[in-house]
C-alpha cells in the first residue's frame, strides 16, 4: 500500500508544483523548493480531496516527511474499514 501512496502523493505534488517530483517517504519541506505553509494548506486540502477523508489539525501539525503522512493516511484507511 505504501508504494500506490506514494504514487498517488507524487502525482498530487506534481499537479502542485506544476514540475516532476520524485518523492521518497524521507522527502521533507526542506527537500522542495516553494514547500512552505502556505503550501502545505493547499497539498493537504488536494490530499483530502483525493483520498475522500479529512485531516484534524493534530494529523497535520506534526507531519515531519512524505513517509509520515503515508502513515496517517494508511491509519485513517483502516479506520473506515472498521
């Protein structure tokens, strides 16, 4: 699952920054230019939209690369399942 998240991401930062993004679940805001907060609002929101879920404050605030976010996606995946 991990590997189609990550697939899925990279096209959402892709249409983002309108440039190719190869992401690994180490890239961090520090690793692309123009990934700021203002940025980070508008990944998120295309992030919800893709994924048909929203994020609390707490899910985001603390997001430190691509790999933690996978994480919080696989999490909120499993928790509709239930």
């Amino acid at each position: 699952m991990d590997k189609n998240h990550l697939l899925n991401l990279n096209e959402i930062f892709k249409k983002y920054f309108n440039r190719k993004i190869t992401l690994k679940k180490t890239t961090s805001a520090k690793d692309i230019k123009g990934w700021d907060s203002l940025a980070q609002v508008g990944l998120i929101l295309m992030i919800e939209k893709k994924y048909k879920m929203r994020f609390s404050l707490s899910e985001t605030s603390n997001l430190k690369n691509i790999g933690d976010m996978i994480k919080v996606l696989q999490r909120k995946i499993n928790e509709k399942k239930i």
